[in-house]
C-alpha cells in the first residue's frame, strides 16, 4: 500500500513539519519552500494533503493564505492546532556556561527573551528554526546553541539542553489542512466548521448587512478578517471561519443572506473542528494580527 503524504512549508524539523507527524500519524512529511509550492505539490500528486498555517495565538495571521488558498483550487478538510515549545539545542555534550549565541527565526528570538537575558546570550536571526538547528549541527560548536523544536534536534542530532525556553505558554500555530478533493461531513455531525470568503463594496452599512443574518440566525462567528481587494480600495473582502454546516437550517439562512449582499463568495472548506478548540477559551483560539507568513510555521 502507497504511503500517504501530507506537504509543508518548511524545513525538516519546523513546527509545520512537527504538526504534520501529529496530525498525520505515519504519513510521510514532504518539506516545500513556500506554501505556494506545498499546494502545487498536492495538485501534482506528489502530496495527499497540505497542511498550511493560517493563525498563530502570539504573531497573528498568515496573509499569504488569504491570496493563496482561495485561487489554488484546494478545499479544506481540516484543521489542527500545534503547541510551539521551544528547545535550546547544542551539540551532545555542550555545558550552559559554554553557549554564547543563540541562533533562530526572528519572531522566535522574540519569544526568548528571558533565557537571552539570563544567560547573556548573542541572539543571532536565522531564516528558520530547524534551519538554526541545521546549522549549529553543522558547526559542531559548543558556543553555539538553536532554538527550535524537539523533533530538529531528534533530526539533526542535537542535544536538548532546556526546554521550553519560551516566556509564553501558550504559543499555539492553528493550520488548514488542504486537499483536492472536499471531504464534508454529514449535516447531523457535532463540532463542524466552514471556512467561507467574500468581498463586500466599501461603502457605509456594507459590512453590518452581510453580517446580520449570522446574528439573527445564532450562528457564532470565530474568525474575521478584512483584506484589501485587487489595486483600489473600492472593496474590501473578508475571511470567515463559523460554527455549523451549510445545510444546516440557521447557517443556511445566514449564508442566503450574505449572498444577497456580498459578492464573489466562496466556501473554501466544510470540516470536523479540532478537538482543541473543546478545551480552549474562545478568546485564545483566534488572534487577528499580520505578520509574514514564515514567521509561524518555521
């Protein structure tokens, strides 16, 4: 029997490549170097699935996913959620006291800042982390240390001299999981999200209408972001994730009212929601804020 194979954007050893293993369990992981390159993949048949960030809980969105994913013809199928622990990795045997630089992708530097404190570390920006620990395994120098996931340091051979090293506990990257194909689950079944784009005319009222009819219809909206469309700023569209099925009765009224006052509207993806969001306050599941996409799935 074929292997099945799910695509990232990332180097071996990345988050992305992290969250694949955890929601793919023996899937075969295929690294791309950007997501534009993870959807061809799947196009081509080289990949089943791609898994493509969207959101993380302390950077923000992946705007790279609103341009890209819409016009690559993929439907979601899912979507996972993977905790961002951070490791120090050295070379085997490496004491603290010899570690002078700490090498990673920027917004992870970011994220460190007690340990680059405390230990008076050199912070040093690599492109990604699992690129970081490429490095540093590469040089074979006790001076110098990565910051990037335990599954780099299994990879590339890497001591883990801390863990999470990370000031925050709860850095979370939320991702789509991709395919050809639609897979929507049956309208009785709990727990399903869709995930829907749309453009409205920038003019007073445009948006409260297109709206409206999730409110009159008690349908929750857990995500909403605006987006500049083409090369005026005539219109503006918008990304939608809400709780529900299309066919169910209120999101089908809901979304027969968006119809008649949007355009261009698309659902990207029907799917199962992930159990995370079961054991998660609503408010920590989705961050509206734009950083580059790179930024999060390194």
């Amino acid at each position: 029997m074929t292997q099945k194979v799910i695509a990232f954007q990332g180097t071996p050893g990345a988050y992305s490549d992290l969250a694949c293993r955890n929601a793919k369990p023996g899937w075969k992981t295929l690294p791309c170097r950007t997501f534009a390159d993870a959807i061809d993949a799947v196009h081509q048949g080289r990949a089943d699935l791609a898994m493509l960030a969207c959101e993380n809980s302390l950077a923000g969105r992946v705007p790279d996913i609103h341009s890209l994913l819409p016009a690559s013809g993929l439907q979601i199928v899912g979507e996972h959620f993977q905790r961002v622990e951070h490791c120090l990795l050295v070379v085997p045997g490496t004491r603290m006291e010899q570690v002078r630089r700490v090498h990673t992708h920027p917004v992870a530097l970011g994220q460190i800042r007690n340990l680059i404190r405390d230990y008076n570390l050199e912070p040093v920006a690599e492109f990604d982390t699992a690129g970081a620990a490429e490095l540093v395994a590469l040089w074979k120098k006790p001076a110098e240390a990565a910051v990037a996931s335990a599954l780099a340091a299994e990879l590339y051979g890497l001591e883990i001299l801390k863990k999470n090293v990370e000031d925050a506990d709860h850095n979370t990257t939320r991702f789509y999981i991709a395919s050809r194909t639609a897979d929507r689950p049956p309208v009785e079944t709990p727990n399903v999200m869709t995930t829907l784009i749309f453009s409205v005319k920038n003019q007073p009222g445009a948006l409260y209408k297109v709206l409206g009819g999730f409110a009159t219809n008690g349908v929750n909206m857990t995500r909403l972001e605006s987006y500049m469309s083409g090369e005026t700023f005539a219109a503006t569209r918008f990304l939608l994730d809400v709780d529900g099925h299309p066919d169910d009765i209120r999101l089908s009224k809901a979304l027969a009212e968006l119809d008649f006052f949007a355009q261009n509207t698309t659902i990207l993806g029907v799917y199962p929601q992930s159990p995370f969001r079961q054991h998660t306050p609503a408010e920590e599941q989705d961050t509206p804020r734009s950083v580059p996409a790179h930024a999060i799935s390194g």
